[in-house]
C-alpha cells in the first residue's frame, strides 16, 4: 500500500510542478530527477515495513563509488579533469563513499543544463553505489537521461550494462555491451576490457562460469606507468 501512495504522491509533486508551477520543458526532466532521487533516498534509506522507525544514514558504496568514478574518466576518453564544478565536487563525495550528497551536487547540475551528459551519468553511477549496486528506477532514468544527451557516448551503456549484470539483468548487459562492442574503435583504451567483460558473460549466460562479478575498472596505472587491469569491488 506505501509503495501504490508513494507513487501517486511523485506523481501528483509532477503534475503539479508542471501544470500549476508551469516549469517549462526544458526544466521537466530535472523535476523528474529531483523526485526519483527522492524515492531512491527513501527505498535506500528508509523502512517501508516499520511506520516511525528511525533510520541511521551511513556512506553508501564507497570503494565502488570511486571505482566508478575513475573507470568514468576512462570510457568517456576525458584527458583533462572535470571543468563542471558540480561533478568535481560531486565526484569527491563519491570518493569518500557519500553518494547520497554527490547524487544531490549532480541534481544542481542538471538542473542548470539538463543536456550535461557527464552529470547525468556521474549521478546515475552514485545512485548505482548509494544502492550497493542495485539499478533503481532513479538509477536508470539517469543512465537514460546520459544517453539522450549524448547518444554517441559509450559511458551509459557502458556503466548501464554494468549496473545490469550486478542486478542479475544478464540479458539486457549482454545486448547493451555486444551492441556497444560494436561501434567501439579498436584503438579505445577500454575496448579490450568490455570484450573480456562481454566473453566473460557469454560463459555465465551459457552455464561455462559461475555467475560473473564485474571487475571493469578501466585505466589504473601501476607503478611503472603501464596500464594495468584492476578489478572492482567483490560482491562475495
């Protein structure tokens, strides 16, 4: 019954935004984001089951948060640091494990330019780990919202495949990867990690492996300076 309340009240919190408040177009999807990552707060958070009961908030999903955000530097070819200072900032949440506050930095940040691909997905990726690798329907609104942005971006399907295999959603992460595999340029520095990934699934698909726990960390550099492959957080 809290879930069938909860839903109508998102809904009527947009109808609301949209036909009295009058937020124009441009500014709905950001209105949207604002209430799923409201729901993803409380479903995260909160304990639907007991009326009353006190919550304790503890950092989410630290030592994958900062996986992803160094694997997102990688896939999305970016040479330079960050110059939105939204994701800087929000990126430095993450890295302490404080993926609730980055999910909320990123939010101000399309909020100012809904079209901000790399927000988009940097939030997706903090919902991801705030929910220790659940894809939640917050979570994938923004991953889809990434990619309408950039269509031509390998990051959302990348970290959405991803998020997919950790959900158990083998299917859709093979479909997404061997599609992205694909339009993929041989000389992508990452191109040999999402074919070991993809390989990886196929095995588990057809019975040859145990179930698969990603280990797509991109571009970490060892001592010497050479591209290493490290893993990602275990899920054992």
């Amino acid at each position: 019954m809290i879930w069938f309340l909860l839903a109508l009240l998102v809904i009527a919190a947009f109808v609301v935004a949209v036909v009295v408040l009058k937020v124009p177009v441009g500014g709905r999807e950001a209105v949207a984001a604002a209430l799923l990552l409201g729901v993803a707060g409380y479903v995260t958070q909160g304990s639907p089951s007991q009326p009353s009961s006190p919550s304790t908030v503890t950092p989410g999903g630290g030592e994958e948060a900062a996986f992803l955000v160094a694997a997102r530097a990688k896939v999305t070819n970016r040479t330079i640091p960050p110059t939105n200072r939204y994701v800087v900032i929000a990126d430095g949440f993450a890295r302490n494990g404080q993926t609730a506050e980055a999910a909320r930095v990123l939010l101000g940040a399309v909020e100012q330019n809904p079209k901000d691909e790399d927000a988009w997905l940097a939030m997706a990726n903090a919902l991801v780990a705030h929910s220790e690798g659940v894809l939640t329907p917050a979570s994938l609104y923004a991953f889809r919202q990434a990619a309408k942005a950039d269509p031509k971006a390998p990051g959302p399907a990348f970290f959405l495949g991803l998020a997919m295999a950790q959900s158990g959603q083998f299917g859709e992460a093979r479909e997404l990867w061997a599609d992205l595999l694909e339009r993929t340029p041989e000389e992508a520095v990452w191109r040999p990690v999402l074919a070991a990934e993809l390989q990886r699934l196929d095995a588990y698909i057809t019975g040859n492996a145990p179930a698969p726990a990603p280990d797509s960390q991109i571009g970490a550099e060892s001592r010497d300076g050479t591209v290493a492959e490290p893993t990602a957080p275990s899920r054992d």
